[in-house]
C-alpha cells in the first residue's frame, strides 16, 4: 500500500486587524503581510500572520476591520535577525475572500514526528506533550512545525516515538510570553498546533 502524502491544509475566519504591508519578493513576485484576529470559543483570541501573494491582493478587500476568509498552509522561517522569536508561522494565503460566518481556525497536518518531548504538567496539573511535525511541500523543502497535545492526547501522544506519521487535526494558536535578558525583558508571541485530534499512521516509525 502506498504511503498517504504530507497534507498541510488551513481555513481561517477571523477580522482583519492590519493593513496588508510589503513583506518580501521572491522570484519576482511580492508578499504582503497581515495580521488575523481569530476568536476562540473560550473568547481568546489568536493573532495569526497571513501573507498574500501581491497577485491575491487585487482581487481582496483586506483592511482593518474587515471580517475575512483565509485559507492556505503553514510556512515556517528561522528569524536570525535577533529580534523577537527565533521560530515564525505565517499563513500563506491560497484565497481571501470576505465572510459573514463565524469565525473559525481549522488546520490539518500530516507528516512525521521529527522530535518528541517528554509529558510534563502545567502548574495546574494538565498534562501536555509538545512535538515537532515534519511536513514535506514540493520542491524538496519541509516545514518544521511546532505542535502541542493536551490531556489524553498528551499520554497518546507520549506513547508514540521519532520517525512515526501521523495526521493532525487542531488550530493555529498565539501565545504571548516574555522573555527575560539579564538586564531587561521583552515581549514575545509564539506561535504552535494545539492538537485536538491526533491519528498514527500504522506501521513501524521511520529513520528521521
């Protein structure tokens, strides 16, 4: 049997909170960059960056305030310019359309477990698991995407080892923190795949 493809799939629902601004070029076309603000049903709320390709911004009505549609996959950088979190997640947007439904944040993943933390509990006794989701895009590169698993997925999760596939079903989230220096602090967001769902592929895990 044949092994199921990587899978790297996302709908967002969310207001736009920032203007789209330029970004980046690459090969010759420009990326621009906005912030989604996405509702949970707790009432947190994620700040979720989306980057638009400069063809998608003409047909897209995306200024503040605007409630829209995004959906997509995950795309992942290191930031090596020493300012804010070294790991960045943005959105890259395949349509933006406007929207009057609720607001949502539905992502599935499939790759393979590249790294596994040992369970630990949160002050108040939750118990998480994070790993890190490999997942291959065309022309030889990978995403290295940062997950979280929580309770019973957590032991689940804890259960399984490096090299092993698996298919993840969850949301994008935000996560604000601070980070100490030894003369001040800053202000930082992370950015990670809660898991709310988690299936192994069946079968022995694979060298990584």
């Amino acid at each position: 049997m044949e092994a199921e493809k990587d899978l790297n799939q996302i709908t967002l629902r969310g207001t736009a909170e920032t203007a789209p601004a330029l970004s980046h070029t690459s090969h010759r076309e420009r990326f621009y960059l906005f912030r989604l603000g996405v509702e949970r049903l707790s009432g947190n709320r994620d700040a979720l960056n989306v980057l638009l390709p400069e063809r998608l911004l003409a047909g897209s009505r995306v200024e503040p305030g605007e409630e829209v549609e995004v959906r997509g996959s995950l795309r992942t950088f290191n930031n090596r310019s020493g300012v804010g979190a070294r790991l960045v997640i943005t959105v890259l947007a395949e349509t933006v359309v406007p929207s009057d439904l609720p607001h949502a944040n539905q992502l599935t993943l499939r790759g393979t477990i590249c790294r596994l933390a040992p369970p630990r509990r949160t002050p108040l006794g939750r118990e998480i698991c994070d790993f890190t989701l490999a997942v291959n895009r065309r022309y030889g590169r990978s995403d290295y995407l940062p997950c979280i698993a929580w309770g019973s997925l957590a032991q689940r999760c804890a259960q399984l080892e490096v090299g092993r596939r698996l298919t993840l079903e969850g949301r994008l989230q935000s996560r604000g923190y601070t980070k100490q220096y030894p003369d001040h602090s800053e202000e930082r967001v992370a950015y990670e795949c809660s898991a709310m769902a988690l299936e192994p592929e069946e079968g022995a895990a694979r060298g990584v």
